[in-house]
C-alpha cells in the first residue's frame, strides 16, 4: 500500500513540478553530478575572471529522524496535497511507537511525535516535501539540495561582499530550521574557498592575523 501511494504521489508532485527545482534527492533522471557540475561551472568561469567562489555545505543533523510531523502536513496542504493521499499520510505517521532493546530486556513504547518511518518507500518523499522550501528563505546565492545534504555558493569579484552575503543567508537558514525542527550539524558543516588567487588569498590573512 505504501509503494502504491509514494508511486501515485512522485508522479503527481513531478507533472506538476511541484519539488524545487535544485532538489536532485530521490528523483529519476537526477543524481549529484548535476549540481557538481554546476558548481564546477561557476568556479571555472570565476577562475577566468579573476575572482572567487565561497561554498558552504551543509549537513542536518538526523534530517530524517527530525522531521516535524505536524509541519509535514502543513507543507503537504500548502502544496494542494489533500484529500485521501493527505489522510493516508497522516494516518500513517499517527500512533508510532519506538523501543530500545539491551541486552534480553526491551524498554517501555514510546510514541514519535517526529521523524518518517525508517525503512519505508514513502519516507524520502515525505521529507523532500518537508524541505522544498528551504532555498525559498535564500537571496542572492546559488543554492542545491541533494535530500538532505545541501549546499548554497556565491561567485564575484569582492570577497568581502561575497562572504557578508552567504552569512546572511545562513542566518536565513538557521531561523528556518527553528521554526521547521531541523538542527545543522556543525562539525559537519564546511565552508570552501575556490580560487585561483592564493597569493591575494595568502596575503590577506597575514594581515589579519598581524592585526
């Protein structure tokens, strides 16, 4: 019943291009090597210029145990999602119960109140939609998502504007994590510099530092 309903579900959010476009996570005819040669285009093209790209990416911490169900279904109705696919959903996440086993003894129930059932066909759907609008919150960047790992760049000649921009848009997306559930793992969580220019690069962080 499950694979009928994300089946049905993929081919109804995809005639309808309802999944943002820079989500290349679970979706045919897609995989990581679009946006690496997205990524690879615009360093290129700024090599040639003389200037710099700035990456950051971004790792979520347990992305899909985090999943917030009730924001899940608001997602799903702000997508026109309704009716008996919305039920479905809804009922399927409604009532679960997770255990801890040790050793021969098993732990009282407890029931999720977040998270997609591990294992199951329909989960990675349900947690594309739950973070399509997530490059929606940014301005001013290029930006990818690969389910949940995600990256936003910025090319230009100016460093320093460059590098005041992606902050911005960071603190973008930490406040919409607090406001969808999600949590970004920072020991995961990297920021590249791609340039030709080690020397101007080289240069100026001596002076920070004598600073």
């Amino acid at each position: 019943m499950e694979r009928l309903v994300a089946t049905r579900l993929t081919y109804y959010v995809e005639k309808n291009s309802l999944l943002n476009a820079v989500q290349s996570g679970f979706r045919r005819g897609r995989s990581t090597i679009d946006h690496i040669i997205r990524l690879q285009d615009a360093i290129n093209k700024q090599n040639h210029n003389k200037g710099y790209t700035v990456g950051v990416f971004i790792d979520f911490s347990s992305a899909f145990d985090m999943v917030w169900q009730k924001g899940l279904l608001v997602k799903m109705k702000q997508l026109g999602l309704t009716g008996n696919v919305f039920r479905f959903v809804e009922n399927f996440m409604t009532g679960r119960t997770i255990q801890v086993r040790v050793g021969g003894q098993m732990s009282d129930p407890r029931q999720l109140e977040n998270g997609t059932a591990q294992g199951s066909v329909i989960s990675p759907l349900l947690f594309l939609i739950m973070i399509n609008d997530l490059p929606d919150c940014l301005s001013g960047v290029e930006s990818s998502l690969f389910a949940d790992d995600s990256c936003i760049f910025k090319t230009g000649r100016d460093l320093d504007f460059i590098v005041k921009n992606i902050q911005k848009n960071l603190n973008k997306i930490a406040a919409w994590c607090d406001l969808w559930g999600f949590k970004i793992n920072t020991e995961k969580t990297v920021a590249v510099l791609f340039t030709y220019r080690i020397d101007k690069i080289y240069q100026k962080f001596r002076l920070m530092e004598k600073k």
